[in-house]
C-alpha cells in the first residue's frame, strides 16, 4: 500500500530528530503522482518564530517556506498538476483550525492563495492532535481540510485515500475502530 510521509514539527527538533534521516532520507518537499491523484507534499517546518529561544538562533523556517511557495507556484503548473483528475496537498501544520501560532499564519500566507489559484481538491494535515475533517468555507478554503489526530488513546487516526478515474473517497478511522468522518469527490 502506498505510504507517504509528510515530516512535521517534531521531527525538525527533539530527542530524535537526529536519528529520522535511518529512517527517511527525503526528500521531504515533493510530488507523486499515483492513478488519477496528484499529491503534493510540503515541508511546513516549525510552528514558532525563528528567533524563538528553542532554536538557539540555527534555524531559518520562514526562508524555508517561502522558498516552498516559490517551488509550489512551478508544481501547480506543471502538465502533471493540470491534467490529474485529482489534485491533494499533505503538508503537517493546517492553514487553518490551527490557531494563530506563527507557522500556521505563514503556511496560511504562503501555500493559500496558490491552492485556491490552482483549484486543490483535498487538504491533509496533522500537528493539532485534534482530528476533525473541515468542509469548504466561502473566503477561506474551497476544498475539504482533512486533519488527523493522535497521538494519545481515543484521538489517534488513520486515514485512508482511495481513487478512481471517477472519485476520490477519504475516510478518517479512531483507533477504535470507528469511522470518524468521510469526504466524498
């Protein structure tokens, strides 16, 4: 089954951030285009600003992102983007039921107005721990944003993507068993 890994903000810090390249070596900004979905995965980086004591002044993520809103302008132009069927974005921090933490008003800033440009069909994300799935809002989004939860007992999630030429279908599964939620395309 395909797997896709969107880093986060506890992989950019930590006690084992250092050991995650084992694991995935990246890239962790990137394309794939499977059947009728075309995914685009973005690294949001972190959520607090770059001058924040924890980062003892090494980091620069809002370089970082902007220079992934200038790589996303291209991605959305490309024939792969234009022609799929489906178009889905994964990036970590949400834009929106986020709060107002500085990551999420930058991903907000920067990655919005290019998803509603480009007509994204479907927004995925994590980071709140408070899984919920997010119809369109006129102003704001017009696409489902699709948030998993986790990772404590009874707010951990699972979601599944699954599509043909026709549709697309996401369900959102607690780990209990049950089914969260759903969108339908």
């Amino acid at each position: 089954k395909p797997f896709l890994f969107t880093r986060g903000n506890h992989e950019t810090r930590g006690k084992y951030r250092r050991e995650l390249a084992s694991y995935f070596d990246g890239p962790y900004i990137f394309t794939k285009q499977w059947g009728p979905v075309h995914f685009t995965v973005l690294d949001t980086g972190e959520d607090k600003e770059d001058t924040h004591p924890v980062y003892a002044g090494i980091v620069d993520f809002d370089e970082y992102r902007r220079q992934q809103a200038e790589d996303l302008k291209q991605i959305v132009q490309s024939p792969a983007f234009k022609k799929a069927k489906f178009r889905v974005v994964m990036m970590h921090i949400p834009h929106y039921y986020s709060g107002d933490w500085h990551g999420t008003m930058e991903c907000r800033k920067l990655f919005a107005p290019v998803f509603e440009q480009a007509k994204v069909d479907l927004f995925i994300a994590g980071h709140t721990h408070r899984p919920g799935i997010h119809q369109p809002v006129a102003g704001q989004h017009s696409y489902p944003i699709v948030i998993g939860g986790g990772p404590k007992d009874g707010n951990r999630t699972i979601i599944k993507v699954k599509a043909t030429e026709k549709d697309l279908n996401l369900v959102m599964i607690k780990d209990d068993g049950s089914e969260l939620g759903r969108v339908d395309l």
